[in-house]
C-alpha cells in the first residue's frame, strides 16, 4: 500500500515563491481545493500542487485574471472528461451530446 504524499501550505509557498496568502485566495477562489489534516491545517497533493503551477502560469505568463484561469481550467477538465468518455467502449449509461455555439463580435456586425 503506497501512501500519498501531502505538503503543508508553507512548503508549497517555498516551492513555488509565493506567499501562503496567494494560495489561500486561490482556495477561495476556488481555484484549487487541498484537503484538510484532522487540525484542520492545509494538506497540497502533487496533483493540487500542479493545478497552483498551471495557475500561476495562466496568470503570469498569459495575463490571464483569476476568473479566467478558473475558467479554463474547467474547460480544460471538462474536455478531458469527454476526451475519456470517448476513448471507452460506447454504453447506455455514456451519452456525448455535441453542442452548437453562436460567435458574437461586439462592437462590429456579427460575421457566419
């Protein structure tokens, strides 16, 4: 049995430069969400850790804001959900709808 690894919010602030205090507004931003110790004391998982990165590079690197980085990384999970669906055999209980979009461009005629 293999134990999961766990880091408490002042390691991941050292490991990834940045102030515990950015990780608890992405918390409640509900960018990522840690699990919690009996004491109730932050626990990041490599996979919590690596969600914080993606953030940080949305953020920093793409100028994206904190709604925006929430945005698109549940778009990314969704299509990863339905990216899976895919790959399985088809069944009764799995259903992918495909969905039509309209573009809308402000400011000047909507084009087809």
């Amino acid at each position: 049995m293999s134990q999961k690894v766990a880091y408490l919010i002042s390691a991941v602030a050292k490991m990834l430069d940045i102030h515990p205090q950015t990780l608890r507004q992405y918390e409640k931003e509900g960018l990522v969400e840690p699990s919690r110790s009996d004491g109730k004391m932050r626990l990041y998982s490599a996979e919590d850790i690596d969600r914080v990165r993606e953030v940080l590079r949305l953020t920093r690197q793409m100028g994206v804001n904190l709604a925006g980085a929430k945005l698109i990384l549940e778009l990314q999970s969704k299509i990863s959900y339905y990216e899976s669906l895919l790959k399985e055999k088809p069944s009764k209980n799995a259903l992918v709808k495909s969905a039509k979009y309209e573009i809308v461009f402000l400011g000047g005629k909507n084009k087809p």
